[in-house]
DNA sequence: AAATAATTACTGACTGGACAGTCAGTAATT
DNA sequence: AATTACTGACTGTCCAGTCAGTAATTATTT
C-alpha cells in the first residue's frame, strides 16, 4: 500500500510548536470535557485532541490527571469570583437592588458557559478530591458569599433589612443560585417542566427580599 | 508452606446460602459505598466484601453494575418519598406550620442516613446514567414537590399565603433543603464554618414563610 | 544565502495496573 | 445422589502515564 501523497485531506494542518499557548489551551479543553463527563470518564486522549495535540504533550505541561483538573478548575474559577465581587460595586442602589444585580449578574456571566458546569462538577468529585473541594470552598466561595454578605449588611445598616443574622441571610440567599446552577447541570436536558431559569431567580429574589424586609411574622 | 489449620481466626463464619436475603443486603451494601465514593471509584469486590458474600454472587441477582446502582437507589428513594408525603397530612395546622413539619421532617429522616446522600450522588452522576436521573426526576422529586406544593396552594386558598405562582413558590422553598442536603455531604467535612443545618433550615423558613406572607412590596 | 548541526516541542505506540464480568468448581441443602 | 447457591481465579478491556523517535525551529558554519 502506497502513502497515496494527500489525496486532498481535510485540512490536515502540520504539526506546530507553540510553547506559550498549550497551557491555558489544554486547560480550556479539559474543563469543557470535565464539565461535560466528570473526571472519570474523560480521557486525556479526548483532552488531547480537543486541544489539537498528541497525548505526550499533555505531560510535557501537567504533572497528572489530577494535577489538570486542578489547574483547569482553578484557572476557570479565579477571573470569575473577581468579576463577579466587582458586581457588588455598583452605584448607589437599594441593597434589594443589589441583590438583584448581584445574582442577575453572575447568571448572564456562568450561564450557557463552561464555568457553569463548575459547581456540578465539584459537587461530583468533592469525595474523590478533598483537597480540590476544601480548596474552592476556602477561596472562591466564601470570598463570594462575603461580597454577598455585604450587600445583606448594608440592607441591615440602613433599616432596609430587619436584622437578620448575615451567616445565615447569606445562604439563604446563595442557595437557589446554586439549586438553579446545579439543577439545571444535572437535570436541564430531560426536564420538559423545568422553570425559566431567570424567572425563577426573580421569584426567589421577591420572595426573599419580601420576606428580609417585613416584620417577623 | 502449609494451610496452619485455622489459628484462631476472627469468626470465620462458614459459607451461607440465603437465596431470599441477597438482592437487599447487595443492594444496602451497594447504596452505602455508592454514597461514598460514587459510582466510578466503587469496586464490585467492595460491595460483595461488605455484603458478606464472594464478587460472583452479585451477578446471580444483579445483570451488570449499572443494573446494581439502579436496584440501589430505587429501593431506598421510593419508600423515602412515601414517609415524605405522609408528612404532609398532619393535622389542622397552618401552612407555615406545615411547611415547617414538612422541611423538619424530611431532615430528621434522611440526615445522617446513606439516603441523604442521594441527591449528591445522582447530580454527580446524572451525566452518565441519564435514564436513572429522568426516571428519579420524574418518579421521586416531581411527586415530592406535588406535595410540598400542596401545602403552599392551601396557604394562598386560605389567604395565608399571597397568591404567589405555585411552581415557582414550591422550587423556592425546595432550593434551600436541596442545598443543605448536597452542601452538607460535598463540603461538610472539610467546613470548619458549616452552619447548623437545623438551624439554617429554621432561619431560611423564616425568611420564606415571612416573604409569602407579606404584601408585595 | 544555503547547508549543516544542535536544540527541543511534540508525538503515539507501548506498558502496567485496575477492574467489570465469566465460569469451572465447591459445598450447603434437599 | 441430585440440586443449586455460592465462590474466586481468570480474561479481556480500558486508560493513565512513559519514552524512544520525529520534525519544527534556532544556531552555526560555509
């Protein structure tokens, strides 16, 4: 059998050396994948490919697997948290104002993107990954529920909120933005009756700034 | 070297037979490290060890370990959500007591249980068994929230509640008892700063049960 | 400018280990 | 003696991680 001298491939482009980019390339790769199968069931040959290299060069840049999924997450996570405190910053608004800004905010920035599949996915593997889990606990979460927190602070400052406790006004608040985020990774395809997603995070807010601002029952 | 006849072991108990207990002891065994270590990391020889039985016999009652991890989750969920929807029928209470009893209720009976970890265990795995996470979907969460809808439809008939939309409300209160259940079995162990799960759920019924009060603001 | 050598980014066939699933054999029960 | 619940060594497969080799790039020589 003859090497047949490229019967017009499609696009069969050369090999190329490009030092500077494999990393956040690989990196970007792998979250989409990990996102999209979990750690388990993705294959660095699958990574490789979608980053448009061999497997070797995986390991010319990562220690492991794990050390990939590491970096990956971590290099996703770290702009996103900043972008998301900045949304705190804004103007002069009611604090019910800015809790609608703050989670309307990091909805139109995680949704539809990989970076929404994160919080499934550290869900999934906090068991398999402790470290990684305690990790994004210690440094994204918590700095997110603190710019939250102080929204919920000023609210309480100015005589907007009555006084609730911050800790746990706080979570309250964080979780349907992470019912809506998981629920939606892990069930969205099936669910005919799943709600609009923006909806049900402007109902959620109603209820909660209602139920923030009114005397105690 | 020779067999040392027997030197006082740990109760080695001899070979059994028990056709009728098998499928349930496999099937305990099985949800247990399930819950632990998902479904990847759990090896067939683990769950056959802590049944008490060689790896063989589960493949006398069980096709494969896909057909296992089904068996598993479907024997604890359904009588699960059956004690859950008996919940709802106490008394003559209001709505907010209700909702109250409701939400207590099911913590008492799934916290510290291998079925509180559940939820976690099907978003972590719902990518890769899309038919068990439809089939729970359709089967245990869409009846749960009938019935916890139930509740919030006799509070706004009553004029209890504001007639708030019921879909909406019912994933609202849902979101804080799915997040305490998942928050708890992914990062609990690794949160010096966890908050009391009892408490978290009494303050965020506060919270909502004060915002379905109250007039729109 | 062209040829040659030296360097190194990149590759993919290969290895070793882990584990789902099998089946010939064992022993409890009838 | 016949039946069958049960066993665990074995097989085939899958994949993370390796490494000897390839080719793109840079440096050196002519």
């Amino acid at each position: 059998m003859t090497v047949a001298a490229e019967p017009c491939e499609v696009m069969t482009k050369p090999r190329q050396r490009r030092k500077e980019a494999r990393p956040a390339e690989l990196a970007a790769a792998a979250l989409e994948l990990f996102v999209e199968k979990g750690f388990a069931a993705t294959r660095l040959d699958d990574v490789a490919a979608r980053a448009g290299v061999g497997k070797g060069t995986v390991y010319l840049y990562f220690e492991s697997k794990e050390a990939l999924f590491k970096a990956a997450i971590e290099a996703a996570m770290t702009p996103t948290v900043e972008a998301a405190e900045a949304l705190v910053e804004c103007g002069d608004l009611s604090a019910a104002e800015r809790l609608r800004e703050f989670v309307h905010g990091w909805w139109r920035m995680v949704a539809g993107t990989p970076i929404g599949g994160l919080p499934k996915l550290l869900v999934a593997e906090s068991g398999n990954f402790p470290e990684i889990a305690q990790w994004h606990y210690e440094t994204i979460i918590r700095r997110a529920m603190r710019a939250l927190g102080r929204i919920i602070e000023a609210g309480i400052a100015s005589g907007e909120f009555r006084p609730v406790p911050v800790e746990f006004a706080t979570r309250i608040v964080f979780s349907p933005m992470f019912s809506i985020i998981v629920w939606t990774r892990a069930f969205g395809d099936m669910m005919c009756d799943l709600p609009d997603p923006k909806r049900f995070l402007d109902e959620a807010l109603d209820v909660l700034i209602n139920g923030l601002h009114g005397e105690r029952k």
